[in-house]
C-alpha cells in the first residue's frame, strides 16, 4: 500500500546559520510569494508534541521560508538539542532533512502505511488545526519523510 499522496509541499533544510543558508535559497530562487491560505485554522483536536515517543513542551529554533513555484524550502536552525531538526543538523550538518508530504486523508491511514514499510516515527506534533509526523526513512531515501494533514 503506498501513501495517499504524493503531493511535496515543503522540503526542509536544517542548517547552524539560519541567515547564511536563506540568503543563498534567496539569491538562487528569489523569495516568491506565500501560498494562500484558504480558510482561519479552526482548532478541532487537543494540541501535544511527540518525541521518539516522549512527550516534548518546547522546540526552540529560527525558521524561514523560500518560496518557489510548487513548494517552498522551510529552513530551520535549531536552537535546542530535544528535537528531530537539533539531531539531523547534528549528524549530517547543514543539510536537506526532510520532505514534506500533504496527506489526502487521516494522518492515521499514512502512519499505518509508514510503519508498514519499516519507517519509525520519530516526532509528532497536533497543532489542533493540523497534525504532522516525521518518519525515519533516511536509511533508504536519505531523508526524514513528513506527512502533513490540514483539517
């Protein structure tokens, strides 16, 4: 069974110089326009963060967008050391961390798909007006896989 979508909103690039890394995105693809938003966010269910499997209250960084045509580039700098963006930048440095996927369903249908395939969850997080997961898929497509649902 594959994903509901394959719909890349975002790719995110976690990097230690958050001005540095925009600027380069910026000379290269200029700054583009914001995507409209088409309704208010509507909280519907209970917000909470996840981290390899421990609830989590904070993830402190600096975050900006590159926007292109089909997607946009949301380049963090993490600020703390609990969260899937501290460990990637960590590990493989400035780099692409993750792709972003909008799901055409319930999150829930993805996970069991991600899980499935061998990909561990590893951050979670409801924001009440969306939910989003980021599976460990680097060991196959060098990249954390997110799944994003909009309700």
């Amino acid at each position: 069974m594959a994903l509901s979508s394959t719909n890349i909103v975002k790719v995110i690039v976690v990097t230690d110089d958050l001005e540095k890394t925009v600027s380069a995105y910026k000379n290269l693809l200029g700054t583009g326009a914001a995507p409209a938003e088409e309704a208010e966010h509507m909280q519907v269910r209970t917000p909470f963060t996840v981290y390899k499997g421990e609830p989590i209250t904070d993830t402190p960084m600096k975050v900006e967008s590159v926007f292109s045509d089909n997607f946009w580039f949301e380049i963090i700098q993490p600020l703390g050391d609990n969260d899937p963006w501290a460990q990637w930048l960590k590990e493989h440095g400035t780099s692409i961390c993750s792709i972003c996927l909008l799901t055409d369903g319930p999150l829930e249908n993805d996970e069991e798909v991600m899980k499935n395939a061998g990909y561990e969850s590893v951050f979670k997080q409801e924001k009440g007006y969306e939910a989003y997961e980021y599976f460990d898929a680097a060991k196959d497509m060098g990249v954390l896989v997110e799944v994003k649902e909009h309700y």
